[in-house]
C-alpha cells in the first residue's frame, strides 16, 4: 500500500466496514441474509469486545501492510495463525491438536514462509504495529472464532461475523 501511494490505511479499514455493512444491509433488505434475533442475555460488552478485536486487528493489518513488505506482511500472518491461535486456546481452553495437525502446519507455515522470505523488507514501527496486530487476531480467532458456543451465545455464525 506504502509503495502504490495509498497513505491512508485506517481510511481502507473504514471503506471495508461500510461496505460490508451496506451489503449486509441490502442483503437483509432483500431477505437473502436471515435476521439474527436479538439477544437479551448476551451482556454488551461481549458484543463490543467482539467488534472492537476485529476493528483493531483490521486497522493494524492495514497499517502494517502500508509500514512494511507483502513479504513481512504474510509472515506476520503466519505468526498469527499456527503459533499464537495454537498456543492461546491451549493456554486458555486446554485445547490440544493432532500431530497430523501440528505438521500440517508447520509444512504449510514453512511454504509461506519461503515463498515470501526474498522480499521482507520493514521498518521497527511497521514491526511493533505487526505485533500488536497479533494480539486482536488471536483473540478474535482464538476466543470467538474457534468457539462456537460463544457464537451461539451471540446469536452470530460465520456470515454475521464478517
């Protein structure tokens, strides 16, 4: 993004979140979406901490991308996904996987990782914004995503969390 010009990430995080709102909107209008009903037991902080995670780690994405390489930028991803979304939900939920699984991800991490290794290039800001950027994915991924009692208890699937 840094490189093409475009210098305002937070700008982007915001055309993605009206955009998928109005969608959604035109979606409900036309009854292709089915309406969540209300929930009076799921207490608002749970929805806002939900909300407030994605933006976050929306935004921060977004700022890292226009800080740093698409190279240093998926290696960011790969840090998010195997090693603390793993990590997390063993540490929080006692969550354990298969061998089969931990190979699988260790080899698909390894691919990414050489595929993107000759063009990292970053800056120690774009690097502290990576990192930051880990922490709301983990937790959307880990907390909300990966349990899907919690989503239930929100009234929310896979569609309603986009």
């Amino acid at each position: 993004m840094g490189r093409v010009g475009f210098k305002f990430p937070i700008f982007l995080t915001l055309i993605h979140y009206v955009t998928s709102w109005l969608l959604l909107a035109i979606f409900k209008t036309l009854s292709i979406l089915p309406v969540a009903p209300p929930s009076r037991t799921t207490p608002f902080s749970s929805i806002f901490s939900l909300g407030a995670a994605m933006a976050f780690a929306s935004g921060l994405a977004n700022t890292s991308l226009k800080h740093n390489s698409v190279g240093f930028y998926q290696m960011a991803k790969i840090a998010v996904t195997p090693p603390t979304i793993v990590s997390a939900e063993f540490i929080l939920f006692r969550k354990t996987i298969s061998f089969n699984k931990v190979l699988a991800l260790a080899v698909v991490s390894a691919g990414v990782a050489i595929a993107t290794v000759t063009e990292v290039e970053f800056n120690v800001f774009g690097a502290l914004i990576a990192i930051a950027w880990i922490v709301p994915s983990d937790f959307t991924c880990s907390v909300y995503a990966g349990q899907p009692q919690r989503l239930h208890m929100l009234f929310l699937d896979s569609t309603r969390l986009v």
